[in-house]
C-alpha cells in the first residue's frame, strides 16, 4: 500500500507504508522520469529507525519501474540533523532522529551526465521509541500502565475510561509509560475504542458493536466510572492514536478478536509501529494446551508477517506458552497474570527474566484496592519475582510507591 502526498514543491513524496524493503522499486531513468524521497514513517518517534531510498516517479507522480539505475553515479543525504550520508540510487537504508523536532531531509542526486538534482522531504519526531526503549531496558526503572487510561481521580473528575480526555489526562499527570486500550470493530468496518464487545455497559444504551455502524455506535453517550451519563462518546482508534502519538506508549487488546490486518494499517498509517505494543492472548489459562500450537502460530503468522514490523506483546502464564513465543522476531515483552506472577520463583517468570524480557503483570481490582489502603505486599512480590511493568488502575499512587522505594 502506498500513500501519496503532494507538497509545495509540486514534487510528489511517497510515503510507502510497507517501507523501503527488498520489494520496493530501485531503478530510476531520470531522463524520462522524476525521483523522490522513500521514507517508512515520516512521524517518527526519536531512536525509531526509519527507513530510507529514492523511487522514480513518472509525469503523474505515480511510482515507476524505469530501468537506467546506471544514470545515477552519486546519492548524497543530507538528514537535517547535523549527519549525512553517500549511498548509490539502489540501496535503502535507516536512519535514526536522537532528539525531538522538525526535520528537513535533502538528498543531492549527481547523474553520469555530471547534472545533480535534488529533492526534500520532512520528518517530524516526537516522543520515545518504545522498540528502542524496550531494547535497552535494563530493568531498574519500573514502568506504569494505565489499564482503560483510568487513573487514581477518574471517578471524581467524571472522566469515562477508554476515550483520548482520559488518556491525555494520564499523560499530563506525567506517571503513565504505556496506556491500554481496546478496540472493537462496527459493523462498517470502523474500528472504536471499547473494552465489552457491546456498548451496554459503558454507555447508554445499544448493543452489539458488530451489528451497528459507527454512526449508531456514536449516538450513544458515555457513563464515567460513577454510573453518570457524560457528554462524552466513543473514540474512533485514528482519534486515540492522533492524540497519543508522540506523548505516551499504547498497548492495543483485542486485537485477536477483531480485525487484526486494519488494526495493523491504522496504526502504520499514523506511524505508531514503534509506540504500540499489540497483545494477544488466546485460552493461557486452561490446562487443555491440544490447541494451544495451532491457535499460537496463526496469532504469530499473523502479526509477524507485516513489514514493518509491529511489536508483539503475548500472555504467557506457563512455560510451554512462553517457549512457543521465545525467540519469535518482535516479541520483547511477555504478560502473565497477576496470581502467577506473585508466585516466589514461579518459573516462568525466570525464565522470561533470565532471557532479558520485559515481564508486565496488574495490578487491579481488590489488589489496587488493597494497595491503596496501603498493603504493598503484591506489588512487592511483583517486584521481587522480577516483574517490571505494571498496569493498575491506581497509577498515581503506585508512581509515588515505586519513588519512595527508588524503582522509578
């Protein structure tokens, strides 16, 4: 899939959503053809690894399959950010943003003839690389999930869970690493933000998400966590995902259990492959595991079968689930549910420990509601069996736990 933009000067940027891989187009005849910037994601996260290469472009600014790559003798980038690099007018390569802001990249074509030609194009960076992130992680800082983007005063500010005011609130009160959300697809093919597969219980009325449109989904208004009716209603995942980019990690549930290939492109499509995790979890907690290979490596041919890459985030509560994901390209993080992982020394937890993942578990229902009266004793245990994300409903009151203890 290949998305086009126009900009002021009048040359066409392609923006390949499938990036600048093995398949992508090399060849340019610059006599009969233009050229341009190939980037995988103009709106990078910093330390994300972008990909990059020049396409021909015919009259129409469509992209071409000309033939005389010998036309061009030297490819000079120029990144905007104080590097340049020399390639040849067939080689794709990355290249990764430090810091945040607004990039020009230049690149200077020189052609047999001795003529040099140039083209711009511009990258935006905002917010963290959580592949690159996740990659250097050591494990001394603890991270936060907001479980539904809920938070210690949600009741009381009358925020519902699940809607972008909610997750913008985690994000200004500046403890939230990573929030999780829910989508659900209409019967449109549009995909919303919900945890129940109806919107009975989290508005006013309705049904089977599957069975309406997002126009008659939409209708419906909101309660916040006290039962109120609000004005809010459902977010779309495009509105989530264009108010969260650049400011907090996402991890997406459901995913499985929806249309997975759309929850995909709209992710890519606002260039979010490096700040959201996808989870799935198909039956971990039964003691039957006859399904367990067959269920496990659809999930993973699925998600791993797209370039770029997304990054896959399992539940695992036992080690023949973990040993079917270790190893498996873009996993980095498992999850395990709450009573396994306070099990002092439960094995599999070491095991995803003594192999460097990162081990996410919650802490919600009577467990936050424990804590917050002050028993610490679970997280606690969480800590010391080697858990390093934790998602809760009480993110506020774990921050300042995690702090007073020196884990964040």
């Amino acid at each position: 899939m290949i998305r086009i933009l126009k900009y002021a000067s009048a040359m066409w940027l392609l923006l390949a959503l499938n990036g600048c891989g093995e398949d992508r187009a090399t060849t340019i005849n610059l006599e009969t053809r233009d050229f341009a910037i190939e980037t995988s994601n103009s709106t990078p996260a910093s330390m994300e690894s972008v990909r990059l290469g020049l396409v021909a472009i015919d009259a129409q600014g469509n992209r071409s399959d000309a033939a005389l790559l010998d036309d061009i003798t030297r490819v000079e980038w120029d990144f905007g950010d104080g590097t340049r690099q020399t390639t040849d007018a067939g080689s794709a390569f990355r290249h990764q943003y430090a810091a945040e802001g607004n990039y020009t990249i230049t690149v200077r074509v020189t052609l047999a003839s001795g003529e040099t030609r140039t083209d711009t194009s511009f990258i935006q960076v905002a917010g963290r690389s959580l592949r690159y992130e996740m990659e250097q992680y050591n494990g001394d800082r603890v991270w936060i999930m907001a479980h539904r983007g809920r938070y210690d005063d949600m009741a009381r500010e009358g925020i519902p869970e699940n809607t972008v005011e909610a997750f913008l609130r985690c994000v200004e009160l500046g403890c939230v690493d990573i929030i999780e959300t829910d989508v659900r697809t209409t019967k449109d093919g549009r995909l919303v933000v919900c945890h129940d597969n109806t919107t009975i219980n989290a508005a006013n009325g309705g049904g089977f998400i599957k069975d309406m449109t997002l126009k008659q989904v939409q209708a419906f208004k909101l309660y916040d966590r006290q039962g109120n009716i609000t004005d809010h209603t459902f977010n779309t995942l495009e509105e989530v995902l264009e108010a969260c980019r650049g400011k907090v990690w996402l991890k997406i549930d459901k995913t499985v259990d929806n249309d997975i290939d759309l929850i995909y492109e709209t992710v890519r499509a606002y260039g979010m492959l490096d700040q959201v995790l996808f989870y799935f979890s198909q039956a971990q907690n039964t003691e039957d595991d006859s399904d367990l290979v067959n269920n496990s490596e659809e999930c993973i041919e699925i998600l791993n079968g797209y370039s770029p890459e997304a990054l896959l985030h399992p539940h695992s509560n036992s080690l023949a689930w973990f040993n079917l994901y270790d190893g498996t390209p873009n996993v980095r993080s498992f999850e395990i549910s709450t009573s396994y992982a306070m099990q002092a020394g439960n094995e599999t937890v070491k095991a995803m420990r003594d192999k460097g993942y990162i081990v996410m578990t919650n802490l919600m229902d009577n467990y936050d509601a424990n804590f917050i009266s002050g028993d610490t004793s679970v997280v606690d245990a969480f800590l010391e069996n080697g858990c390093n994300v934790i998602q809760t409903d009480v993110c506020v009151t774990l921050d300042r736990y995690l702090r007073n203890i020196g884990r964040r």
